[in-house]
C-alpha cells in the first residue's frame, strides 16, 4: 500500500546484472530482470517507481545493496540502521564519496570510487533507456514524508576515483622456521596445544595445511587449516569448530557447485552425545548413512570416514576420532545437479566429494573459503555473491584495530597478524 505522501529522491543508478544468481529476496536473476537492489532489508518487497528523461517503470525492492547492507537512509536516525549520525535521506556512499564520510569509506571499509545508490536489473535499465549509470528519480512508495532536495542537479556527472593503495600491513612478528612451519603455506603452528592435537589426530592428511597464525576468534584461539578449523576455548582444550553449523557456513553454492543441504530429518535420528550407548550407536549410524556406493559409483564415503585417521595415525582403530573430525552426516549423499560426476555428502564438519573423473573422495577445503570470506578476497563469484550478509564477510582489516573492519561483528575476536605469513 502506497504512502498517503511518497517522497521522490534522486539517487545515482548503477547497472546490477548477475543474471543466474539469487538476491536477497531468494529471487534468481533471469535476461531482462524487473527489480532494483536497495541498501537494506527493511526494503525488500517494497516497490519503487522510476523516472528517468519522460519514462516511469515500477519495480520491486529484490535485493540490498550496492556498497552498504544496512543504510536505510530514507528512515529517521532511530531507525536507519548503520549512520544515524547522518542526514535523512543521505545515503552513505554519497557522503562518503562527495565529503569524505567514514574517511571516504563504505561500512566494509572499501573506498567508495563511485556512490551507486540504487541498482537496476536489466529489464529496468532497458526500460528506462539508459545507457550507462546516470541520476534517475525515485519514489519510495511505502514511506511517508516530503521530498528532500535533490543531492545533486540531474546534470552533475560523477567521476570515478582512483581506489587509493592501501597503506601496507605492519610487518608481522618472525616465526621459526622449524618442524612446525609449514613452507607450502608459510604458515606456523605455534600454540603448544593446538600442535599436539594436530600430530595426534593425522596432522596434514586429516587436517591440510596451516593458512593462518593463530589468532582470536569469539573468545577462542584458533588457527584455520585448509579443511578444518581448530580451537582452543579455555577449559575446554581443543576441538575442531563445527564449520557447517548455519552461523558460520550455511553455504550451498561454492564455485559453481551445488552442495546437498542438511537434512532434519537425519539430524533428528542423529543418537544425543552422552547418552547410554552412544559411542557404538554413532558409529552404527555413520556406517548405516555413510554410502560407499552411490548409484552405481564407488563414492566411498564410509571408507573415507573411518580410513582417514587410521592412515594418519599408523593403525589407530579408534573410529571416534574420525567422528571428531567429520562429526556425524547430516544429509544423504547427492549427485550435484549441474555435474553429474561429482557426489556429494555433508557432515557436520565437512563435506565428502566424490569426482568419477579420478575416482577419488576427499574433504572440500571449507575452511580455506572462511578464511576467504574474512578476507574477501580469492572468493567465488557465488560465494562472495551469498556471503555478503555474513558477519564474517571482510573482517580483515590491517589497518583498524584489533584489525577488523566491523569489531561489533564479532565480539571478543582479535584478527591481528592472522592471515600473514611469516
């Protein structure tokens, strides 16, 4: 329903494309989308009208962005979200592009070059007849107040700035370069407890390469290996972080692979840790759920679960040390529906990926991505595209304290030297 007074602001448009990815609202983006992207959820499935040189197109609010996700600059200060401190309906990237706002910066710390306010799917460009970003009026249909003045005359052509050379990362402490260093990733393991944990439990096979120092992550030490994460909370010594759980990696699209959700129902019918019985009903579960063969294929994923640490650990038979690092299966495997020779099986540590091209099963590099994510670098296009909204998304900030970009993210967290090698 239409507000009794929609204001009409002028926003900077931007071209958003992505066609094949899915938007915030859970839409995929098709040739000819009708939709623009806003930079907060308080938007989504509202609608806009559009006017640009005599044309009007309606849309839908589908997706948030471009630049900041929370920045509902067309609500009063106590309810806007992120920069309250800022006039009504003043995006911030307007502010921080044209006066400097933030240090010129956008709430994930990357430079504004340009200040899109608004993005258009592009049925809505064609429809409006643009042909490369413009100022095009916009009237916000559900909110109610006057029109503000407009940021700039619809005139005003917008430069792109140079995205200036970040000041380099202060050199990061020497570490020995002994049997715990790990040349491959330059990367070593110095906490006394998480070493013993990592030789006891398999060391690379099981764990793959350190990729970071170890550091503070929500009142643990932790350090992240390719394929796990491990951490040292205090009284509690070391374990390997539950990556898959929905607050860390909820992901299912990774490079173009299509990943099985986890599935309630077997999560339901996962025997409770500390009940009577339950170190030999969770191995009858893995072996029940766990296939080795998976229409026709010689998956082996049940081999691959109870082998894995056996190897490592020359003849430990021990299968609970494999339910450490894998944790029990929380989907059946599932053939991914846009490659037919890679199966997949989620655990509630990892996942197991068959590929018939090789004929071999191992775990995917999960941990490696997370520590992707709090880059924001070296990422997937699907997964940068799915992980924007992650409170772990570009945390990495060498030259904000604690050297994170959002510290509120992340309480009691410390990224400090973590990702450089030594």
């Amino acid at each position: 329903m239409a507000a009794s007074s929609a204001p009409t602001v002028r926003l900077w448009a931007t071209r958003e494309g992505l066609v094949g990815k899915t938007t915030a609202a859970g839409h995929l983006v098709t040739p000819d989308d009708h939709f623009v992207a806003l930079p907060s959820r308080k938007a989504l499935n509202k609608s806009v009208i559009l006017s640009y040189r005599g044309k009007t197109v309606t849309a839908p609010v589908l997706d948030i962005g471009p630049w900041n996700r929370d920045d509902a600059w067309w609500e009063p200060a106590a309810t806007r979200g992120q920069f309250a401190d800022l006039p009504r309906f003043v995006p911030e990237v307007w502010a921080a592009y044209e006066n400097g706002y933030n240090g010129g910066h956008d709430a994930n710390g990357r430079f504004v070059t340009f200040p899109a306010m608004i993005d258009l799917a592009d049925g809505v460009y064609a429809d409006l007849g643009l042909q490369q970003a413009d100022w095009v009026d916009v009237t916000l249909t559900w909110v109610d107040a006057p029109s503000p003045p407009p940021l700039a005359p619809a005139d005003r052509k917008i430069i792109k700035k140079a995205d200036p050379a970040p000041p380099p990362s202060p050199k990061a402490p020497d570490v020995a370069h002994d049997q715990r260093f790990f040349s491959e990733t330059g990367y070593r393991i110095d906490d006394d407890n998480i070493w013993s944990y990592f030789v006891a439990r398999g060391r690379v096979p099981v764990f793959g390469f350190p990729v970071s120092r170890t550091f503070i992550l929500l009142g643990c030490s932790v350090q992240v290996f390719q394929r796990q994460v491990a951490q040292s909370c205090s009284g509690r010594g070391v374990t390997l972080m539950n990556l898959l759980d929905p607050d860390i990696f909820p992901y299912d699209r990774i490079n173009g692979s299509n990943l099985p959700s986890a599935d309630p129902a077997m999560k339901a019918e996962t025997p409770e840790v500390g009940t009577t019985g339950y170190g030999s009903e969770i191995v009858d579960f893995v072996r029940a759920n766990a296939p080795d063969s998976f229409e026709g294929q010689a998956v082996s994923f049940a081999r691959t679960f109870f082998g894995l640490i056996t190897i490592a650990m020359a003849g430990s038979d021990n299968p609970l040390f494999n339910l450490e690092v894998w944790g029990a299966p929380i989907s059946r495997a599932r053939r991914d529906p846009g490659n037919s020779n890679f199966v997949y099986q989620r655990f509630q540590r990892g996942v197991m990926h068959f590929d018939a091209t090789t004929g071999r099963t191992q775990g995917l590099l999960l941990a490696d991505y997370l520590k992707a994510i709090l880059r924001g670098r070296d990422l997937p296009a699907d997964l940068a595209q799915s992980a924007r909204s992650s409170k772990y998304f570009t945390q990495y900030c060498p030259t904000s304290p604690r050297w994170m970009c959002r510290p509120g993210d992340l309480q009691a967290s410390d990224l400090t030297y973590a990702f450089e090698p030594g």
